[in-house]
C-alpha cells in the first residue's frame, strides 16, 4: 500500500480579486472556506488553458457539509500544536499543506487540504517566483488561539479567508462572522526551506488500518500523563500496552494493556513480529482528528527502531504523522551524545522514500563529522546526527531506487545504539534539483537562526 | 427581616442608610469596577457612585440610582468615603453566594460619617452578619472634563458582538487602538502583538450598531493594560457606547440590567496614549 493521493481531480479555481490592494502582490494565496451560507457562490472549474467550463456536480460529497470545513481546519491546527511549536504552511498545486516537527525532530504531522476542500482555491505565482512556491513558517502560538474555540467558529464564521502575500510576508487570516463582523489578522512569517518527511510506506512489512475510533477508544484507557506506549504485533494479534523506561519504580507502576484480534482490523498485513514503542502524546491529536471525521486510521510499521507513519485521508484531505520509535536495545543508553529530549531514548532510522517526490539524481555524500553517531539503515537512508547535535549535513545520500543499502556512511556503530533522528527532506523546489543548492535534510535550530538574523537585517 | 429590627433611635446617627433585599445587585455591579483595591463611594439623593481609578489615567464609575435600592436615606447632600473595595465585596459575599433561587442575601449599609467604619448587616436564612470596614478621607475622583459637546465620534453596540472580540484581543500587544470613521472601516478595533496585528472591523449598518454617528475620522491608542478589565463591564452589560472627544479622550458607558432586571450604569474614562491621526 503506498501513499497515493486519492483526489480525484485538482482544481485551480480561478476568483477575480475583487481587492485593488491585492494587485502589487506578487505571490498570492486565496482560500476560501465557505459556511452555510445561503448565497452559496456556484464554484468554476478551470482548465489548464483558462477555459471555463461549466459547473459541475462532480465533488457533490465535498459540497454537502461546508459547514464542517472550518471546524475541520481548526482542528487540524488543534492536532499540529499538539506535535511542535511551529506551522509549516505551504500552499502547493496539489493543496494546502500544513506541517509541524517536533523540537527533537521525533515526530512529524502533515495535512494535507485539496483544493476542493476549500471553496475557492488560487494560487498566482509572480514572475519572480517562478515555479517554486512559497514556503511559510508561522508559530503555532500565534495561530493556535484564532482556532481555539471551535463551536464559536462554527457558530459565527461565516467564511475564512487564508491569503499569503510574499512581499510583505505576511499570512492574512480574515474571519468574516455574523452581522457583518470582520476579524483580520495580519501574522508575520518567516520565509523557510519546506518541511517533509520521508517515508516509504510500501517498504513497510506491517500495515494495519483500522476502523474509526478504534484507535482512539484504545488510547483511551491509558492516563493522560502516559508518554510512551508499545504497539505489539504477531500475525495472531495486536496489542497496546504502556511503556516505562527504566527499572525503577516497577512496584508502583500500573500496566494497563489491551488486545485486538485481526479481525477487528479492516486491513491486517503483518510482515514481521514487531513491539514498536513511541511517544502516544504526540499521537492523540491526529486520532482526536479522526475520531471527529470518522475516518479509519492506517498504521505503517516494521521492526522496533524505524518510524511508524499514521495516515488517513478522504476525498478532501489526507493525514499523516511520523514518530519515531525506540529501538530494539534493552541496554543502558551510554550514548555519549546526549539528547535533549527526556524520553532520550528515542530512536529511529528512517527510510528513504521512493516516491514520487524524491528528485533525480542523488548527491554524494559529504564528510559526516566523526563525532556523530552512525547506524546503519537496512533501507540504504543515510544517517543523520543524533536529535542532541543538530547539525546540518549539506548533502547526503539519497538514493532514489529500492532499498539499496547505501554505503554511504562514514562509519557505522552496532545497532543497539539507541539514537538516531528522523529523516526530514526539505523540498528546496517543486520536485525539481537545484543545480547546486545543497538540499536541506534537516531543518535545525542554528540554521534556522541564521535565516532569522538574515531576515531581520 | 431581622434587619428591619434594627431600632428607629439607631437610624438616627447614620448619614447614610442604602438596603437590598438582593446584596448582587450591588456586588454584581461593583465587580465589574474592580482592577483595584480602593474605591471612592459617593452618595447624593440620587444614589451612589463608586469610582476606581488607575494611574491617573483610568476611570471607572459605577451608578446604582436611589430606586434600585429598597430603602436610600441620605441625611446630607454629599456623603462620600474611600473604602477598600475587595474587602467590600467579600464581605457582600460572605454567605458565599448562593445559586438558589429565590435565596440571597439581604444587605443593609450603614454610614454614621467621617472617621466612622462603614458597617454592612448582611442577612440570610435568618444568620446575620455585621461587618464593620474602615473607611478613609475619600480623594478627590479626577474630572475627565468629558462633556457631550466635545464629542466628535459616537456607537453604540450590543455587547453581544463585543465579547467575543474583547476576550480574544491578543495581549502582547501594549495598546488597543480604537479606529472611528465616518468611512470605511468605520468602527475598528486593532493590535500589534508580537505576532502580527490583528483587526476587528464593525460596519455601520451591522444589527449589532444600534446607533452610529461619526464625524470625523479618528485612531487613538489606549494602553491595553487599562482597558482590558473594561471586560468585566462588558461581560455583564447589554449595551455600550462608545464615544471620543476631540482631544481623543474615550468613554466607554455599560448598560447593565440587575438581576432584578432594573438598569445601572457603569462607564470608564480612558486617556489617550498617543494621538494617531
């Protein structure tokens, strides 16, 4: 099962602009997102040459409930404050993506909106920008609290407005409530390398997908406070139970775990015997998400140490979270690089990913540092630093067929090493190479100051 | 009411004699003046009116006219003191407030004059307490010189279609800019908060505008810190006006309905914090 996308067709909507102070922006953005209003606006489909056609009744299913959208959105939102701190925003042909990563890069959350998601869609690219689009990062400080309070949303937006205006670098967020309110808020972004996970889901040799709630009726037994837990599973059946770290405490621990049987599965592939540990917090926001659209959730896994992906998607958007999982070692962690993140144990070796948004050709591979860690990926990834140096590599391997096991590595240590990071890709264009920008694998803090200290001068 | 036993002879030393079968219809409306602990209280034959100020540069005043109250004897013209206000309004509370209907505490608030305590007998379900709360040499409230002639821009909104806004206004943002316009936007409200700015627009023929008379095109800043406990005004009201003067003064006038349903005033004068044109 690979990650396809399932919308059925894409939409560029065409809206005249009908502000006059939009037409100095060179790089605009319009989403519309429609509530029951009964002037609903007839939406046009526009070909590629600008031929209007007429109107059809093609996405009657993604008409039927506009007033769930917004409250979809802001749920969205809700998920990704619970993964980082930072918004990803990045408008694409394909749909509107947002994303967040958390701060030891262990976690990782997308959605994915269509356009047909929103009710009018506008991409406009400047001659300046070429093909590539923008790529925002906002707090989700400052984006979080004008989502906060949902049924409000519900109950008095009447339409929410997105626009991302590059030359002054600002996302416009505009609430157009009952009796005539207008809420505007102007949010400052910082122009940043966009943010992807790569993951090969066709390389994995589990693959669950289970039925709405199920997961999130499962999670639901375990306290609020419980960081990790253990997915364990055998062709017979598969069971979450609590994880603690450590030796101590055992006494006053309660274990809680729960079974299901494969035939409460919709889809039940089990590849290879695996108990998989990761961070549940991070979790709950997506199957909150889900539990709200009623929408099954798939779960991508292997053995103990590669990442584990959650999708899911409808005919409007899809979701995915990443997380990082601990690896096989029972020993004592000595790794000499230390982590930042309490659960420092977090561990995972990402997979390159084939598909299609990996660019052609592959870079070669830099000198990594000596005093990185090095594990060794059987899906041939290149390894990155662990989560504590945060070092950016300017180029690694990337090999864009099958699994071949990349020798790219400098050094290798044994596999009980527990720290590794995830694999991020930053996409510096539309799938397209650049000559010679290096391509960012991971986005860390100190590059990212110095794109701030560039910015602000 | 045991209160009302309280000897004709007693009555004769105060100055001053307010009672309310319902104490909330006077905490209620206190609370919303509270960003600060002392209050002045003045009494005339009209009713009371307790102001708190801030800085100088914040009013708040709160008018409780004689009729909401069941007895209001005044002996002088002017009867006023300084009392501490969170002192006052726990002890109207004392009783804890009960949600009951049809319970709630009796209050009866006795002033003897200068250099006396101000004494409160609160009643419930039979139990009396007397509570008897220093008082100090009132201060002379400032005069806003806000007068009606000087108004160059006045709204009046249902509170309904401000609360929402008021509660959400980012507070990393020092000021609150108020934004009248005979022109569009007409009536706007804005920040500038650490993440970006943000803008609430009120058009002129909105349900939510019962009233919208504007002259001139006016942006005046006031510091968020001095308006934002307006919230509790607001929370509690039906109705505001809001109005500025030529020198960009703002004055701010609640409509509140008592639990009785009766209506009290609360207003607050703000201080420009620089002048924008």
């Amino acid at each position: 099962m690979s990650c396809t996308r399932v919308f059925r067709q894409v939409c560029y909507l065409h809206v005249s602009s009908s502000d006059s102070d939009h037409c100095h922006l060179s790089h605009v953005v319009f989403l519309y997102l429609q509530g029951q209003n009964p002037n609903c606006r007839r939406r046009l489909q526009c070909g590629e040459n600008g031929t209007v056609p007429k109107d059809t009744e093609k996405d009657s299913e993604a008409r039927a409930k506009p007033q769930g959208r917004r409250k979809a959105f802001g749920k969205a939102i809700h998920a990704l404050s619970r993964i980082g701190d930072e918004l990803w925003l990045d408008p694409m042909v394909k749909g509107l993506a947002l994303r967040s990563v958390n701060t030891s890069h262990s976690a990782y959350a997308c959605f994915l909106f269509s356009p047909i998601f929103f009710q009018c869609y506008n991409l406009e690219c400047g001659p300046e920008q070429d093909n590539q689009s923008i790529k925002c990062k906002l707090t989700l400080k400052s984006v979080l609290p004008l989502f906060r309070c949902l049924t409000s949303i519900e109950r008095n937006v009447e339409r929410c407005q997105i626009s991302i205006r590059t030359p002054s670098d600002c996302v416009v967020i505009q609430f157009f409530c009952r009796h005539g309110l207008i809420k505007t808020h102007n949010l400052c972004f910082q122009e940043s390398e966009a943010l992807q996970a790569e993951f090969a889901s066709h390389l994995c040799p589990n693959v669950l997908k289970a039925p709405a709630r199920l997961l999130g009726d499962m999670v639901m037994h375990f306290p609020v406070s419980q960081e990790e837990i253990t997915l364990s599973t055998t062709p017979q059946r598969v069971s979450l139970r609590n994880y603690y770290e450590g030796g101590n405490d055992h006494m006053r621990m309660m274990y809680t775990e729960m079974s299901l049987h494969p035939d409460e599965f919709v889809h039940f592939q089990v590849g290879v015997d695996s108990d998989i540990t990761f961070c549940l917090k991070e979790l709950r926001g997506l199957l909150s998400f889900a539990d709200s659209h009623c929408l099954p959730v798939s779960v991508l896994f292997g053995a103990a140490g590669k990442p584990v992906c959650f999708f899911m998607e409808d005919v409007v958007l899809e979701a995915t979270v990443v997380l990082a999982t601990l690896s096989d070692s029972e020993s004592d962690p000595s790794q000499p690089t230390a982590s930042p993140a309490p659960t420092s144990r977090r561990c995972e070796e990402a997979a390159t990913a084939a598909a299609a948004a990996v660019p052609a050709g592959s870079h070669e591979a830099q000198d990594i540092p000596a005093v990185m860690e090095l594990i060794p990926s059987s899906q041939g990834s290149p390894i990155l630093h662990p989560p504590g140096l945060m070092q950016l590599l300017p180029q690694c391997d990337v090999p864009d067929g099958l699994g071949v096991p990349g020798e790219g590595c400098a050094s290798a240590t044994p596999a009980s090493t527990p720290i590794c990071s995830l694999l991020f890709r930053a996409l510096s264009s539309q799938q397209q190479q650049d000559h010679d920008g290096p391509s960012v694998l991971a986005c860390d803090s100190d590059a990212e100051d110095e794109t701030l200290a560039v910015r602000t001068l | 009411m045991p209160l009302s036993t309280q000897s004709q002879a007693d009555d004769e030393q105060y100055v001053l004699v307010a009672s309310l079968d319902n104490a909330r219809n006077l905490s209620n409306i206190l609370k919303a003046i509270t960003f600060k602990d002392h209050a002045i209280f003045n009494a005339t034959p009209n009713g009371l009116k307790v102001t708190v100020e801030d800085s100088k540069c914040l009013q708040a005043n709160a008018f409780i006219q004689a009729e909401i109250f069941q007895e209001f004897t005044i002996k002088e013209d002017v009867v006023g003191f300084q009392v501490n206000l969170t002192v006052l309004l726990d002890c109207l509370n004392i009783f804890g407030g009960s949600t009951v209907p049809g319970v709630s505490t009796a209050l009866r608030m006795c002033y003897r004059g200068y250099g006396y305590p101000l004494t409160l007998f609160l009643e419930e379900g039979g139990v009396v307490t007397v509570c008897k709360i220093n008082t100090q040499e009132p201060e002379e409230p400032i005069d806003f010189e806000f007068c009606s002639a000087n108004v160059t821009n006045k709204v009046i909104l249902l509170s309904e279609s401000l609360k929402e806004p008021f509660s959400e206004l980012d507070m990393t943002s020092e000021v609150l800019q108020i934004t009248m316009s005979p022109s569009q936007p007409y009536f706007r409200l804005s920040t500038f908060g650490n993440s970006g700015n943000a803008h609430y627009d009120y058009p002129k023929d909105s349900e939510m505008m019962e009233l919208f008379r504007c002259n001139k095109t006016q942006t005046n800043r006031y510091k968020m810190s001095l308006l934002k406990p307006s919230t509790k005004a607001l929370a509690l009201s039906s109705k505001v006006s809001v109005r500025t003067d030529s020198r960009g003064f703002l004055s701010l006038q609640y409509l509140v309905r008592n639990d009785d349903g009766q209506i009290c005033f609360v207003e607050y004068y703000c201080c420009p914090d620089e002048e924008v044109e």
